[in-house]
C-alpha cells in the first residue's frame, strides 16, 4: 500500500476518479492513496453518486483537502467499507487538532450541522477507487459548509496524519488476516 501527499495543487473535477489515475500522474503501482489540495468541480459526466446526478446537485468548493485512492480488488461493498474507515480517521484527526469533535455519518463529516466533506467509492473495470475531500474553505460550496480554515486545521499536516493512518490500519489489517487460524 502506497500512501503520498502531493504538494502541487490539482484541481478535482470528477475525472482522476478512474481506473489508474494514480499510477499516470503519481507514478504509484498497485494499491495506493495520494492526497492533494484543489479546487473542485465536479462535471455532470463525471458523477458517481446517483441520487446526486438526478437531483441535480452541484458538488464544488473553491479548496479542498482531496483524498483519492485505488484498490486492485473489485469488490464495491469492501470499497464502500475502506471509505467508511478514511471518513472515521479523517473525523478523529480533524477533531483532534481542532479539538471539536466531528460527526461522521456514514462517509460525509458534519461540524455543527454543517457539511465538512463530500465522498464516493465505485468501481472501474480493474479496480475500486475512491475520492474523499474535506473543505478547506466554504466559498463555492453550494450547500451550509463548514472548512479547515475555520477549525484552525492546516491542510498538509492533517493529509498527512490521516495517510500514515490508512497506511497503519491496512497493513494492521493484513497481518490480522494472515496469522488468524480458522475455525473448526
């Protein structure tokens, strides 16, 4: 599992969540989570999340805290799961350096009933892939926002807690999996 912040700034626009995005433009093989800051838009073309494809709604945010990944499984359920897991470290890190807590309701953050982040997980034809983000900033965000900004929280610190702890979790997991004896 490789796990990278990126410094320069790229733009999110619902495209780079494709299969081997990571590997074109950060040179990752295999498994891997890159986190990077930028605006999102994203295009209409580009929507994953259905009931946001129909109703129409606009995901954008001047600056954000983008978190994407990719699994060489396709299994979405087990997808939807590690987006879960990133949503919860994300929300434990968040809150601890902003001491607040953050609510995590399923994959979406919430800071005094005001929404934190936005994510999806789906599957591409040789893998699962997932865009997590949280906002940096509110302008552009079409719905009641809450931002790293105002939480106090610095953007490439916070990605990088939150990657060594992707990286610790999953590799705690492994090890589970490869020393636990089988039932009779």
């Amino acid at each position: 599992m490789t796990v990278l912040w990126s410094p320069r700034r790229l733009d999110y626009t619902g495209a780079q969540l494709s299969s081997l995005f990571l590997r074109r433009r950060f040179g990752i093989e295999g498994d891997g989570l890159v986190a990077f800051t930028g605006a999102c838009r994203v295009d209409p073309a580009h929507m994953r999340d259905l009931e946001d494809l129909l109703e129409g709604s606009a995901i954008a945010g001047d600056l954000m805290l983008h978190f994407l990944g990719e699994h060489f499984d396709r299994d979405l359920e087990r997808m939807v799961l590690r987006q879960h897991l990133l949503a919860a470290l994300a929300a434990d890190e968040i809150g601890r350096r902003a001491r607040v807590r953050i609510e995590r309701r399923g994959d979406d953050l919430w800071h005094h009933g005001r929404k934190l982040s936005i994510s999806i997980a789906t599957l591409t034809p040789v893998s699962s892939v997932l865009h997590f983000a949280v906002n940096v900033v509110t302008t552009g965000v079409p719905v009641r926002a809450a931002g790293l900004r105002e939480l106090g929280v610095a953007p490439a610190p916070l990605a990088r807690a939150v990657l060594a702890a992707w990286r610790d979790e999953l590799a705690s997991v492994r090890s589970k999996r490869c020393r636990v004896r089988g039932a009779p």
